[in-house]
C-alpha cells in the first residue's frame, strides 16, 4: 500500500501541475467576450478548465513515456518521475488512460459536446505530435501553437461566445513567440548534445530561431495593437493596455538572452515577479475596461 500510495505521489508530480496555469487560455472568449460572470457561462468555462488541466497531464505522462530515453539525457528533465525510475512505465500509462477518460467524460456531461470535441482533438493532435510531429522542424512549434488554439476554442464553445479573429491571432502568434524562444533555449543550454535530447534539434540553429523570434514577436505587438484598435473591439480604452503587453515581451527576451531562462515558460510566469506583476496588471486593466469602460469613459481622452 504504501509503494502504492508512493506511486500515486510520483505520477501527480509526473502531471506537471505547475503547467496548468497555460489552460487560463480557456477563459480568454468569455473574459474579452465580456460573458465571464454569466453564472451558466462561469461553471461551462470552469468545468472546461478543470477537464484541459487533466487531459493536459494525460499528454505529459504521454510525452515522458515517449520520450523516456531522451529525458535521461537532459541536464533536468532526468529528475522527473519516469526518467529518474521513481514512477515506473506501467503505473504512469494507466494512470494517463484514466484521467484522461474522467477528463473527457467530464468535459462532455458538463459541458456543451462541442468543447468534448475540440479536447478530443487537441488530444488526438498530441498523440500525432508525440509520435510523429516533434520530429518536424517548424511544425513541431506550430503544433504546440495549435494547443492553445484549441484551448481558446473550447472555452469559446463552452460558453458559446464566439473568439475575434483578433484574439486567436494574438494567441497563435504569442504561442509561436514561446515556442522558438524555448527551442533556442535548449540548444543554448544543450550545446552540441541537443539533438539527442530532441532530434528536431538538429534543423534549428540560434541565427535561423533568432529570425523567427523577431518576426512572431514582432507579429504579436502589431495584432494586439490592431485588435485595441479595431473598430469592432467595443472600447478603444484597451489601447492604454499595449504597454503592458510591450514590456511583457521584451521582459521575456531579457530573461531568454541573458539570464538563459527562456528553457521553462511556465517558470518564468510564475517565478519573475517583474513578468508576474505586469501579467497581473495587463489582466485586470484589461477586466476593468472590458466590463466598467462605460464607467470611466470620461475619464480619459479616448
């Protein structure tokens, strides 16, 4: 029993809880969509909240398991639970098999069967980028982009508020912008021993990522600053939130360049307090102009 229990201990650790933070995304529709405190749309969000963080931990068990070999090469990643031996191979496949049934099972009892359908295919989409497409220069980012896509579709479809084309470029661009800032990352970090932790290294160089982080960084600012703009975006006020979004980035690649930190993103959220406390303000300034804008409208110039 308490092998067992042990057991149990080293998968929830395996789960990566500190990576649910990136399900957040499921709130963007309603949040901009100004639905998120409709009671019925607030429960609908949360369910599928609740159901990405578990299927979501379903494709990193998934993801350890496949890559079992390569993470014991890995300076860090050899101390998660499957390459370090804590969590043994069989434990963690069935435990993947369950939670993400209960996920799924969950999203479609609760919420509306399109949000089932659109986990079901983010986790179809991982199993394909797991076995086949991390293997692939460029679309192995793309796919990880989609994911958050997919999560933004089905906090869409949960609380039918349509997403703006606006928002889901911003999304796809600010999850490419991660992307290659992680891959070069690694091979910073891995050196000439980065192909065999992730083969698709091999096709990457510093100068070829440098070039893509410029263009999707560059790409993200100029459709947040459309979207603040655009005459169908129900308040201009969100102009006054661009800086926000300004710092955010360039912090970002502070942290990437020079203090080699770009490796781990969800590290980054939730441990620089510069990042943390702008992504804080960004958020509520946003909530605050999104909901009460007819409030402050006189208060300034827009």
């Amino acid at each position: 029993m308490r092998n067992h229990m042990q057991q149990i201990r080293y998968m929830i650790e395996g789960m990566r809880p500190h990576q649910w933070i990136k399900n957040l995304f499921v709130f963007a529709a309603p949040i901009f969509g100004k639905q998120l405190f409709v009671p019925s749309k607030f429960f609908a969000v949360c369910v599928t909240f609740a159901a990405f963080c578990l299927l979501s931990s379903a494709v990193y068990l998934l993801n350890d398991l496949t890559d079992l070999e390569e993470d014991r090469q890995h300076p860090s990643k050899r101390r998660r639970p499957l390459p370090s031996g804590r969590l043994r191979p069989g434990f963690a496949q069935g435990g993947a098999a369950v939670v993400g049934v209960v996920s799924l099972g969950a999203l479609f009892l609760l919420a509306p069967w399109q949000a089932g359908m659109v986990a079901v295919v983010y986790l179809a989409t991982n199993v394909l980028y797991s076995v086949f497409l991390k293997h692939v220069v460029i679309l192995d980012v793309m796919f990880i982009a989609a994911g958050f896509i997919f999560r933004i579709l089905a906090g869409s479809f949960a609380t039918g508020v349509r997403p703006s084309y606006w928002l889901l470029l911003c999304t796809l661009n600010v999850s490419l912008f991660l992307g290659f800032v992680k891959r070069r990352a690694e091979i910073t970090t891995l050196g000439d021993a980065a192909p065999n932790h992730r083969s698709v290294l091999a096709h990457y160089s510093p100068a070829f990522l440098d070039q893509m982080i410029s263009i999707v960084t560059g790409a993200t600012l100029v459709c947040y600053i459309l979207y603040a703009v655009d005459p169908q975006t129900e308040t201009r006020m969100l102009v006054a939130t661009v800086p926000f979004v300004m710092y955010g980035l360039f912090r970002y690649l502070y942290l990437s360049y020079h203090l080699s930190q770009g490796g781990n993103p969800t590290k980054v959220v939730l441990l620089d307090k510069a990042f943390l406390l702008n992504v804080g303000l960004w958020g509520l300034a946003c909530i605050i102009i999104m909901y009460y804008h007819e409030t402050i409208r006189g208060w300034l110039p827009v």
